[in-house]
C-alpha cells in the first residue's frame, strides 16, 4: 500500500470520531445535568462497568472520577456475575456503558441493580436497547460510523468524551480545585508542578527575621547563622515593613564607611513582594523570575502583612518545579 494511503486513513479515521463527538454534542440534554447531580452527591462509590472497549473506556473514566475527588472503580462485568456483585452496595452509582445495550453480560447486573433498587446510569446508543429502557438516567449516545464499519472507534471515542464531560461537570458541582487536586497527584511531575508555596517554603525559626531598629552589625549575624541570603524586617508591632539582601548589605557596605552604625530600617527595602502560601509553587517562580529576585516572602491574604514562610528559587528548583 501507498504510504500516502496511510495519512488518508488516519485523517478518515478523526473524520468519523470528530462527527460522532459533533453529534454527541447536540444530544446532551437535561439527563446529564441529573447525572452530575446524582455523581456529585454520592454517599458512596460510583461504579462502571462496560464489556469489551467499553469495559476499558470504563476503567479510564472511573480513574478520572477518582482522580478529581469521586470515589469510583471499574467492575468486570464477566466477572460480576462471579461474586463480584458483592463489592456493590445499595449506595453506590452503577454506570454502565455499552453500544448496543443488549450485552448479555450487562443483564445480570442490570438485575441486580433494580432488585436492590441502586441507581443505574446507562450511557448507550439504542433507545429500544434493555439497558436504555431500564436505566433510571438515560445518556444517549448517537449511533456513529465505526472505522471500516467494525471497529469500535468512533462509539469509543464518543464514550470516553461523555465520561469525561461527567467527571469534569461534578468536578466544578463539588468546586473541586487544584489544592485538592494536589492530593489526589502527589507523585510525578504533576505532583511538582501542583505544590504550593506552603508545601515547600520555609517556616517557624528558620526563617531570618530582624527588627528595623536594629544596627547592620548585629543584623549581619542573624544573615550569616540563616543562610538564606536575605533578612525580614519586621516593626514593633511584628508586621513585615522591608526586606534585605546580601548583595543589597555589599553594595551599601562599599559606599558607606560608617556602614556597621546604620540601623536596619535605613537600608531595607519597603514594601518586599509577598505571595500567598496558596499560591502554586511554579508561579511563584514566575513572579521570581519577573521580578528578577531570589526569595519571596510569603504570608496569608487574611493577614497581608504578617510573614509566615520564605520561599527561595533554590528550593523550587530542586522540587523539580519550572
């Protein structure tokens, strides 16, 4: 075969799961919207469970529940009619998903769904199907032309794409944010680049605080014993009013010759950059790098003036954060 052929197949193939996510897009409808309800307010486990590709497009999309804060897991259906029905409980969501509806391996499941009257959500694409009758939410898929007419493309892709719709929309219901998405991710590079400031900046003694009264002389002793390159300068009433650094203390030392006289507050910088300890780590090497400094001091919007943490460019980049 020509190797152009390829390219053609490849583009015939996104044709025909472009059009199926296009048709899947007119037919959301008022069912979804009780769907992510019903996902969102779960007081147990949602459940998934397909046959075939679905059964993996099934495992995919109870990842992504769990990953965004809803317990899930997937069932294998042969497996279920094997005592695995056991692991649902009359709490728990049970979502099945398959093309035709009709799987005789889904039947038994479906029994059992109604008997112990758990909720059942079919995502199918035939309305006359026995999962689409029985399901109490209904998500119809539109019937999509498979890739050469047999191969589950097309239907799988559509699948997938509503899972995701649902994980993404009960994500936002329950206002499920990257804090808590950090949990869930602790590991890895999305671990990383999901810390936050809190997560890796310094606290409690560490951190080189001086008093803006205080002479440099006595001060420089405070920098030397911190080793972090730079000092907080804080007031009688202990709120952050400057910030210096070394290389700010060599620069004044050079042209001052009565430099170890001069009180603190003579030579710090007012108003230091503070971030929030909320803030993602990554940009606040940002606003470092914008900034063109190397720490930052970081506080609580609850209290703006009150320093409770320092981070250093160092720190962020040995957490592989960038």
């Amino acid at each position: 075969m020509n190797k152009k052929k390829f390219i053609l197949i490849a583009k015939n193939v996104i044709d025909l799961e472009i059009r199926a996510l296009k048709n899947l897009k007119k037919n959301i409808n008022k069912s979804f919207n009780e769907a992510v309800f019903q996902i969102a307010n779960c007081q147990s486990k949602v459940i998934l469970c397909g046959v075939g590709k679905s059964g993996l497009i099934a495992s995919k999309i109870a990842a992504t529940l769990a990953s965004v804060g809803t317990p899930s897991f997937s069932l294998s259906a042969s497996e279920a009619s094997h005592g695995d029905l056991g692991m649902i409980s009359k709490k728990d969501i049970l979502i099945l998903i398959s093309n035709s509806g009709e799987t005789n391996e889904l039947k038994n499941i479906i029994q059992f769904a109604k008997r112990n009257k758990i909720l059942l959500i079919g995502i199918v694409s035939k309305k006359e199907s026995i999962l689409y009758r029985t399901s109490d939410i209904k998500l119809f898929i539109p019937k999509a032309d498979e890739a050469e007419g047999i191969v589950p493309t097309a239907s799988t892709t559509a699948q997938l794409a509503l899972g995701d719709s649902l994980a993404i929309a009960s994500m936002k219901y329950k206002k499920f944010d990257r804090i808590d998405f950090k949990k869930f991710h602790p590991a890895g590079s999305l671990g990383a680049q999901l810390k936050t400031v809190e997560d890796i900046m310094v606290t409690g003694k560490k951190i080189p605080f001086v008093k803006d009264n205080v002479k440099i002389k006595k001060a420089l002793k405070t920098l030397s014993r911190k080793k972090m390159g730079i000092l907080i300068v804080l007031n009688n009433k202990n709120k952050t009013v400057g910030i210096i650094t070394d290389g700010q203390i060599r620069r004044i030392a050079e042209k001052k010759t009565d430099f170890d006289n001069l009180s603190v507050k003579e030579i710090m910088t007012k108003k230091p950059v503070f971030v929030d300890k909320n803030e993602l780590a990554a940009k606040a090497l940002s606003l470092m790098n914008d900034k063109k400094i190397t720490s930052l001091i970081v506080n609580n919007k609850q209290k703006p003036h009150k320093t409770i943490g320092v981070i250093h460019i160092h720190t962020i980049l040995e957490s592989n954060i960038s």
